[in-house]
C-alpha cells in the first residue's frame, strides 16, 4: 500500500504538469486568436508596444516575470484583492495562479504562429466566397480555418510544451506545493537537490522525451504549412 502511494506521489507533478499545459493551452487557444488577429491585419498608433509586450514574455528571464506576478497577485494589494473578489479564488501558491503565470509565459508561442497564418492567407478565395453568397461563419469554417490548421496546431503544441517544462515562473508564483503546484521540473530540481540522480535522470528523460515528440509535430505541421502555401 506504502508502494502504491509512494509511486502515486511520483507520478503527481507530471500529472499537474499535464494538467496546468491543457488548462494554459486551452485558454491561450481561446484567447490568443483576437490579439494574433490585430497584429497580423490592423493598423494603429500603438501597435509597436502591443508586438512588444506579446514578445516580451519570450526574452524575460521567467523569474523575473515570476517575481513581478506574485508581487501583483498578492491579496494585500489592491489588484491581487480584487482579482480574489471577482474570481473567488487564492492565486498566490495556487494552481489558478500557476495558471495564470503560464498564460503570460507561453503567450507569445501561441500568439506568434497565429499571427504567421493570418498574415499568410490567400484572401482572395475568402473575398470570392462572399462574393458567391457565404455568410462569413461559412467563409471561415470552409475557407479560412483550413489554411489556418497547420498554424493552429504548431501554436497547440507549442505552448502545451513550452508550459510542461515552466520551471521559474511556476516556482514563483505557486511554489512548491505537493499535489497543488509541483510540477515536474520543479519536482526534477528537488531530486537533484536531494541527490537522487537516478530519480532526476528519469524525469529528465520524460521531459526531454515529452519534448522531442511537440518538436517533430510541429516540424511536420511546418512542413504542411509550405504545402498550404
């Protein structure tokens, strides 16, 4: 029984790991279409900065952007206070707050390919199918959502990657909370610490195994992507 519980707990941080990469992938897919939509098409004055803060997540230190989290999220503050009174919800050294960390971390590795694919449409079939009488839900579900797959799908296995292994804007905000906020790269530098480099060479491998699989992916969607073209 000792056993069983003892490999559960082993198994716990790749499970919050998976769970914290579909929640953040979910949400970002939902999210990041809007924003990818009006920096690949409009034009305004403050376009230059909105590019910049996408981007900015990208070249932070994950630490930094960690730190500047926890200190907005904080209940003592007047931010973090309303955010808890209109979600009724702890984010500090939670999973919602890990998620939410995640969101700003892996935002630009939705945004950017979403942002590549609706600056690479061929506009004149979407134009010709209103032109035949389409209504524009139609148009997008025939016409542009197809040469749109290749870019949503590298976008999904982008982000759901890039949030497996967060390591420092995790640890900031949420900590190191077993069962709450231990994800797998924190539990990989726990074993180190502890010295167990067995236990941390198999969670590296996981990790990297988990990685090379989203690479390949997304090498192929890549490759449709010049097909589409």
């Amino acid at each position: 029984m000792a056993t069983e519980e003892a490999q559960i707990m082993e198994l716990m941080p790749f499970l919050i790991s998976f769970r914290l990469a579909f929640t953040v992938t979910l949400i970002l897919a939902a999210a990041s279409f809007p924003l990818a939509w009006l920096l690949a098409v409009k034009k305004f004055a403050l376009k230059p900065v909105l590019e910049m803060l996408v981007t900015l997540p990208m070249v932070l230190p994950p630490t930094v952007i960690g730190f500047y989290m926890l200190a907005a999220l904080s209940p003592r503050l007047a931010f973090g206070g309303a955010l808890e009174k209109i979600f009724h919800t702890q984010f500090v050294f939670s999973f919602a707050g890990i998620a939410l960390g995640g969101c700003i971390h892996s935002l630009p590795f939705m945004v950017q390919p979403l942002k590549n694919g609706l600056q690479s449409l061929d506009r004149a079939q979407a134009e010709m199918s209103r032109v035949l009488g389409k209504s524009e839900l139609e148009t997008f579900l025939k016409i542009t959502l197809p040469q749109m797959k290749p870019y949503i799908m590298t976008g999904l296995l982008m982000t759901f990657v890039h949030t497996i292994g967060a390591f420092g804007v995790v640890l900031m905000v949420g900590g190191n909370i077993p069962g709450v906020t231990k994800v797998a790269s924190i539990a990989l530098y726990e074993k180190v610490e502890t010295m167990d480099f067995s236990g941390a060479n198999l969670y590296a491998a996981i990790l990297v195994g988990i990685s090379l699989i989203a690479v390949v992916a997304a090498q192929r969607f890549g490759a449709k992507r010049g097909e589409v073209k």
